[in-house]
C-alpha cells in the first residue's frame, strides 16, 4: 500500500512538471489558502485569527537567539522544512523577519508558548526551550501535510496570519510502549519518539521488564539481560538495551523534550528475573522463561534479603542512567504476593528510589500499601472497577498521591477498536476513538481533588505487537486524543468539532508513512487513505 502511494505522488510530480508548475514551490497552487490556527491538535489555549498569512520562501531564514537550546530547536525545524521546500533556510542569530525563535519571560510556564504569525514573518516566543519546541509543533500542523514528506513539494508555503497563545492543561502528557513481550530496536523507539512530539507528549514511559522480557542491561546481574533479554511473547529471539542504547533513548527523546520514565515492574512481572537468578526464588529454583501472554503468576521472594540487594543493584544503575525525575516500580497484578508481604516489599523498596535521586511512581495497587511522600499512583482501572478500589484511590489522592490517569477501557492504545480489528486485546473492551477521546480526566474520579491528577499517559502493551507498523496502527488515530485531553482545557474538549480537526491530520499521517485506522467515526473525506 505504502508502495503504491509512493508511485502516486512520483505520478503526481511528473504531472505537475508537465504542466508547467514548479516543484521548488515557486509557482503557488491556485486559490491556495492557509490552514486555520484554529485546526491544530492538541486544541490551543486561545486564537486570535487576523492579518495577512505569512509565506516561506527561497529567501527565509530561521532566527534564533544565541543560545545552544534555541539553536537546536532552529535545527529541527530546519530539517523538517527543507526536504519538502527545497529551500536552505539558514539558522541564524542575526537579521530580522522570517520565522523566529525567542525566550522571554511572560506568561508562558514551563512549557506555554506564544506564535505571532503576520505578511513579515512567524515569531514564536516562550520562556522555556520545551514552550519553543511545542511551538514549532503548531507551526508544523499549520503548514500544508505535504511539508512533512521527503522530496520536493509544490507549495506555496503559507501560515495563516494572527496570534496563537497556548499553555497545557497538565504537566504529565505521556505514553507508555512495552518494551518487554516483544522487543522494538532503539531505532523503532525513536521513530515513536518522533511521533509522540508531533503532538506535545511529554513522557516516555518504557516497560523495560516483565515476564517474558529483561530489556535493560545491568552490570551487577548481568545475566538479567543476556539470558532474560532472550525471548519474547511467541518465543522469539527478544533483546535488550545497552547501557549506551539507553543512554541513546534517553538523549533522542530529551532533543524532543520528551522525559523517559523507566519501568521495572516488581514484585511480580518478574518471570525473566527469576529465571535469570535462582537465588531470588523462594525455594531456590529458577523457573524457565517465558513466552505465553498470562499474568499473576511470578513474584520475587520478598522474605529474602537478596531480593532487596538486587532491587538496590537495579535501581542505583538505572537511575545512574536517567537523567529524568521518576522511577516507575510497577507494582501491578501481584496476584502471587500476599498483601502483607506486598506492603512489606514496597515499604522496603521505595525509600530506595529516593535513596538514589528519583521519585516513585507505581500502578494504582500500590495505593493498597503506603505510597511515599511525593509519590505518584497510575490508575488503570476500568469504568466499572469496583468502588472499594475506586476508593482506596480516592483517598490516597486526598491524602497528597497524585495520580497520572490510564483508564483501560478508555486510553489503552493497545485494545482493539473493534471486534474485527486484527491486532490488539479486547479484555478490557473495545475502545474506539471517540471513547478514548471523550472523557475528562479531572473529573474522572469523584471525590480526587483537582491538585491531584498530574496528567493522563497511553500505554501500548506489546502482546501482540511486533513491529512500528502494528504500533502505528493502534496509536493513530487514538494517540492525538489522548494529548489533547492532557493539553487542552476541558472546555475545549468536543467530540463534534475534534474529529474535524483529527480528519485532518490523515493527510500528515500518510506523508509521514505512519500506518493508521481509518475509524468510521471520523469524516476523513478524501484526504485520508
């Protein structure tokens, strides 16, 4: 399919040329209009639409001031532009005009930005790197799709005139990919990254271990990695993450001012542990490993001080890598783990997170034992999840947890849309895009106070995922939703006027080569494949 397209759009060039039309973007495309600074996704914190459209020619600079982050971010922007414009567009320090990028102080926040858009130029102003970078995500959407693809496009370039102010709704907008039932290359990670950023994603939450997959290299337990790195769901040959991988994510996603947020899950979820080392088995016999999808089943020993010897071990390493603020224990369907020992291994466990630097987060479970000071709970649970556990989350909310907000049945990118949709789970339901998009996270849980939820993020469990393609497919058109609900205010939210909004992005998609679900419930028009 991706072949054909291809083929098309050479077609389509030929034809262009054939008729006279320039492929630089010389010669603008007739009754050419700017896309709506009201179009973009996640939706703006306010639009000021007016004046006349600014247009990217031969002669455009980028503008940045003298400084190494903003110099980079000019970077960026550059690489993205020149391959679809054919123009240099040098990044400079000096002149006036063309499209500038600015730190200032105002009422910006960490993240905030504000674009002025006018016939001189496009002026985007933050007070932080992370406010320029989200800013040169809505020029990006503001620019016809054809400026995300790789050859030289017709054009015209143009950005609609007028002022886009905008500041996020929450601070945590994250998504979480499962490294561990199957495997996806550093270089698969960074194509997601990429993706992820489009939309001012924030967190990059990577599922590092679990049953059927060690994915992260640790010195002191080497064979962790080199025996329970080894396999994958279905049994294939699995993987891991070098330290220098690692520290390769880490940096990729950091020029995208993404956050990663490591996860070891314990104190089950540990199969590819346990087989890997005897010594944290109860009875001292290592378990085989592990390809199937159940779970419950595995847990460390958590009456042995070798347990904690080794969770000191993995901790002090991966946080030694991760330049980030949070360090995620899992803490998920330890159906194995008596809740005794359950409050026991956690009471052990998270001082030792603080120990080195980091702060805890831990699926919603661990609000049944005692959640450290400052830690942060991720609840996953359904709408129908029993009011007890409901409960017993609330209060920890009350009590000064926060909560990142992961409902199953509603942002699990990894449930099928429907019956017939050929990859994904449907456990906890079938979660098309207007569910997944049509909910608000701060008034999800009654009785949580506002303070308390920290955001919302999308895990993609990987049961059934092998490749970026299958990835694709169940994040788009899913994953913009879910950003703009951390994004946008809850009054911008509008199943009615988004879908608009999201048909439009199809376009993007399909010049980006991202694979997608064309929902019925959203009017693609002819734009989408």
């Amino acid at each position: 399919m991706r072949q054909h397209h291809r083929t098309l759009r050479l077609l389509g060039s030929l034809l262009l040329v054939a008729m006279g039309v320039s492929v630089t973007g010389a010669t603008p495309a007739a009754g050419a209009s700017p896309t709506p600074l009201d179009r973009v996704i996640p939706a703006p914190a306010s639009v000021a639409p007016g004046g006349s459209p600014y247009r990217i020619t031969r002669g455009t600079h980028i503008r940045v001031d003298d400084s190494r982050e903003t110099r980079g971010i000019g970077e960026y922007l550059a690489r993205i532009l020149r391959p679809s414009t054919g123009y240099r567009l040098p990044v400079t320090a000096h002149g006036t005009g063309g499209i500038r990028l600015h730190l200032a102080q105002g009422p910006f926040g960490a993240e905030g930005y504000r674009l002025d858009s006018g016939r001189e130029g496009v002026t985007i102003t933050a007070a932080e790197p992370a406010g320029l970078f989200h800013g040169v995500q809505t020029l990006r959407q503001l620019l016809p799709a054809a400026v995300e693809k790789s050859s030289v496009q017709p054009g015209p370039w143009l950005v609609a005139g007028g002022t886009v102010s905008d500041t996020p709704r929450y601070g945590w907008r994250g998504a979480m990919l499962d490294v561990s039932r199957h495997f996806f290359t550093v270089d698969q990670v960074k194509r997601y990254i990429d993706q992820l950023a489009l939309y001012k994603i924030n967190k990059l939450h990577l599922h590092l271990s679990d049953d059927q997959g060690w994915r992260i290299a640790v010195d002191s337990w080497p064979r962790l990695a080199t025996y329970g790195g080894s396999t994958e769901v279905g049994g294939g040959p699995g993987g891991f993450y070098t330290k220098a991988d690692y520290r390769e994510i880490v940096r990729y996603a950091a020029s995208r001012y993404l956050e990663v947020v490591p996860e070891i899950d314990m104190p089950g979820h540990t199969n590819a542990a346990l087989a890997s080392y005897a010594d944290l088995n109860c009875d001292g016999v290592a378990p085989p490993l592990y390809t199937g999808t159940e779970v419950g089943f595995s847990s460390l020993c958590v009456g042995k001080e070798v347990t904690y010897d080794f969770v000191e071990d993995v901790i002090r390493e991966l946080a030694a890598l991760t330049p980030g603020r949070y360090l995620h224990i899992g803490g998920d369907e330890a159906h194995s783990t008596s809740h005794e020992d359950y409050v026991t291994f956690m009471e052990r466990v998270q001082p030792l997170v603080a120990k080195y630097g980091k702060t805890v987060v831990g699926w919603h479970q661990l609000t049944g034992a005692s959640p450290s000071r400052g830690a942060l709970a991720q609840y996953w649970g359904l709408d129908g999840t029993s009011a007890e556990e409901k409960a017993q989350v609330v209060k920890a909310a009350q009590n000064g947890t926060g909560l990142i907000l992961s409902p199953a049945d509603r942002v699990y990118l990894d449930m099928k849309y429907t019956k017939e949709t050929p990859l994904g789970l449907s456990w906890a339901g079938y979660v098309e895009v207007r569910r997944s998009y049509d909910w608000d996270p701060g008034a999800y849980l009654p009785g949580v106070p506002g303070g308390a939820v920290r955001g919302v993020e999308a895990p993609m469990w990987s049961e059934t995922l092998e490749n970026s393609g299958h990835v694709e497919f169940m994040a788009f058109p899913r994953l913009p939703g879910v950003a703009e609900l951390g994004w946008s205010s809850a009054a911008s939210h509008d199943w009615e006027r988004y879908k608009g909004r999201l048909a439009a992005q199809a376009e993007r998609w399909d010049a980006l080569g991202i694979e997608w679900y064309r929902s019925p419930q959203v009017p693609w028009g002819s734009g989408g494949r």
